[in-house]
C-alpha cells in the first residue's frame, strides 16, 4: 500500500548483490501509481517551497496561508518640484523633475521629462494627475486632462474658474484607466489656462501603476 499522499515511503538501501524481490517493486509501484493518480486527479497536497513554474492554473478554490509576492508592476509617482510657468491660452504638458517611484523605469527627468514611456512595460495602466494653479483675477477656466502620443486624449478634461474664493487658484484633478498596447507610445499630462498672460502652477504630480495582467 503506498504512503503517499499521507506520508513519505521509506525505501530500504539495496546493495550490489542482493535479491530483488517482487514486493520491492511492487512497493515503487504503489508509489509512483499514487503519485500520478494524486496529481492528476487533485487529490494530492501539493506542498511547496521556493518553488518556480512556467505557468500555474487553478481550476477550483485555492486557500493561501502567508503572503502572496508577485512581479514588481511599473509604476511612477512625479512631482514638478518647483513652480511651473504655463503660457495662456494653450495646452501644454507639465515637465516632471523629481521622482518619488519610478521603478521600470518608466520616466526620465532629463529626457523628454514631460513624457512617461513604456518601452518594455505594455499593458493596462492606471493613471492620476493633479495641478494647482496661481489665482488671477479673471473669469477664465484652468484646465486639465491626459493626453497619449500629445495627439489623444485618454482621460476626460477638468475645468476650473483661476479666479476661485479665497484668492486661491483652483486644484483639479484627473483620473483614468488606458491600455498601452505600443512599446512607442508615451503619456502626458496636459494643463491649459485661458487668462490674459502666462500663469504659475504651483504644484503638479502624476501617478502611472501598470495593472497586473
């Protein structure tokens, strides 16, 4: 009778010499039999550790004890790390000089400092932008959105008044979910303020997290 899946079988040490007999192979036998049977009908406890496969499918309940580690997903969070002139009257896409996260890496502040690339790291990404505008005394509208390629926008646009209570321009925020299907593409985040002159941002930040797949 075999031990597994219950326990492990003990083989007694043969040397050269000795007799084969039936029951030893039989025992091997009712192992291997129970192993096979174990796996393939899922019957068997599969205790692992440190264990690497090419791909694993679980077609039932799976219960995990401990903590599941899974591959580090791009990812960035950027800040302008300082005050950010933008001309009136067109979108233009913020330059990002200081980074918190940039694991992929996904951002250059030197180069094309405006744009988060994917040059190896396609697939669904969660996106957020933030800006804080200057006050003015004016009537016009700041704006805001999340462009791809600085031809296509991926995200609604958000407005708000620069001349807002309390002196204070408008903070506004835009959040959407794209999928980067080129290694070519690049996203940008795009302000616009429709005032007379050019108009300080005072603050910036944009968050890119790649979805596990």
């Amino acid at each position: 009778m075999a031990s597994y899946p219950g326990a492990v079988k003990t083989f007694t040490t043969r040397n050269a010499g000795d007799v084969i007999q039936p029951s030893h192979v039989n025992d091997l036998q009712d192992e291997v039999n129970a192993i096979e049977a174990g796996l393939l009908q899922g019957s068997a406890p599969l205790n692992s550790s440190n264990s690497t496969v090419a791909s694993l499918s679980v077609t039932g309940n799976c219960t995990v004890v401990g903590s599941i580690i899974a591959a580090s997903q791009s990812r960035c969070e950027l800040f302008q790390g300082s005050t950010f002139s933008l001309a009136a009257g067109t979108w233009g896409g913020i330059p990002f000089n200081t980074e918190n996260i940039n694991v992929g890496p996904i951002h250059s502040t030197s180069v094309n400092s405006s744009r988060i690339t994917f040059a190896s790291n396609t697939g669904t990404y969660l996106f957020f932008g933030m800006v804080t505008f200057d006050a003015v005394a004016s009537t016009a509208l700041g704006g805001l959105r999340i462009v791809k390629n600085d031809t296509t926008d991926i995200s609604g646009r958000s407005f708000g008044p620069l001349d807002a209570a309390g002196g204070a321009g408008p903070t506004l925020n835009v959040t959407t979910m794209a999928v980067i299907t080129s290694t070519a593409d690049y996203v940008s985040l795009y302000a616009f303020q429709g005032s007379a002159s050019t108009l300080s941002i005072l603050q910036s930040r944009f968050v890119a997290y790649r979805l596990p797949a």
